[in-house]
C-alpha cells in the first residue's frame, strides 16, 4: 500500500501594490477578483459567513487550461497583522485530482511594493497525479492582474 504525503510548491510574484491592498482584496473583497480577472475568475460567492471572515465558505467559478472549474473553499485562517490567510478545498474539481489542498497567502511590504508568497499544500488522488503546476500559473497571472488593477491610477 502506497502511502501519500503532503507536498508543497510556493512561488514568490512581486507586485508593484502594495501588501496591506493586495491582502485586502484578496481576504476581505474577493467578489471584486471576477471583475478585476474576468479571463481568469467567472465569479466568486460567499455560502457561509462574511467576506473577510474565519470560517467563511466560498465558491469560486474559474477557467482552468480553458475549462470551467468550480472550487468550494472555507477561510482556515486570517491573520491581518501578517496580511496572510488560508484557504482549505472542500469541494469542486481540484479534489478529484487532490485528496486535500490547500492555499496560503502571505503578503510583505518590500521597499517598492510588496511580494506575494503562494503556498499550495496538497495530497495527490495518486502517483500519477501531476503536480499543480497550471494552478501555480493561475496563481500568479491571478496576482499580476489584481496589482494591475490596484495600481492603474498610479500611471
């Protein structure tokens, strides 16, 4: 019997927004990323709770390689002083490849704006599952396309 373990992949994307308005979007706006990303994100509603909320369950509606993907996620954690949160999978099509995965988020000032640190904890269904890789790339085109928008009146 092949045990699975949990593996991670984390990428860094330097944005030109700074940390405390890329995080509030991110935890406490996130409706607002199907407006700012719509080739990306179709929609994003809240099930449960409030927007920038602990416990609060989500559903995203994606493209993903060019197919629509669903993802139901609750906030596992919130930690605004470090303007980090979480995010657990709890349904949709990342778990028919991952029996758990998981998204943390961690924005830091830098001298000139910030940097976004994506961590992507997951189990894979199988040995034959790939790594993540697209969802990484999501990812971060995802980051470019808030810091853009966050910082189109800076011109």
């Amino acid at each position: 019997m092949a045990n699975s373990q949990l593996q991670k992949m984390e990428t860094k994307v330097h944005i030109k927004a700074s940390a405390e308005k890329f995080y509030d979007v991110m935890c406490n706006r996130t409706h607002h990323i199907a407006k700012i990303c719509p080739e990306k994100v179709q929609a994003v509603n809240i099930h449960k709770g409030e927007w920038g909320n602990e416990g609060s369950i989500i559903t995203w509606n994606y493209l993903l390689d060019g197919k629509a993907c669903v993802a139901k996620e609750v906030v596992e954690g919130i930690d605004r002083e470090n303007n980090k949160m979480t995010f657990k999978v709890i349904e949709g099509d990342i778990l028919g490849y991952y029996k758990s995965f998981k998204f943390r988020i961690e924005a830091t000032p830098k001298v000139k704006g910030s940097e976004v640190n994506w961590v992507m904890e997951y189990e894979k269904q199988n040995h034959d599952i790939s790594d993540p890789h697209t969802l990484l790339q999501f990812a971060i085109e995802m980051s470019k396309g808030i810091d853009a928008y966050l910082t189109q009146d800076q011109k």
